[in-house]
C-alpha cells in the first residue's frame, strides 16, 4: 500500500524533498501523496521531522 500523510502533516516540505519520483505535493491544508506514484520507499517518511507519512 502507497503511503499518506496524516493529520500531523505541518507542511514543511521535508517529505516532497525527499521523494525519488515527486509523488508528493503540497496540498491545500498539508502534503499529498499520488498513490498511483507512490513507490513505498519510505524517504518520506525518514524525512518528516514530526512522522506525519506513513504505510497504509
């Protein structure tokens, strides 16, 4: 499963940085991740200073 941003998500852009394919994109209250693009590598989410993406 693509993984998804919770709620936690405070917009830093750490997680799109991150990201190999740029499946992630800021959003309109936080980031967003295609997850049609996605591929579960999970840069973002040893990026993200407050654990907001995670594996579905």
């Amino acid at each position: 499963m693509a993984y998804k941003i919770s709620d936690e998500c405070i917009a830093c852009g750490a997680c799109a940085e991150a990201c190999p394919v740029s499946a992630i994109k800021e959003g309109e209250t936080k980031y967003e991740i295609n997850a049609d693009e996605c591929i579960e590598c999970g840069a973002c989410a040893e990026a993200c200073p407050v654990a907001a993406p995670a594996a579905e």
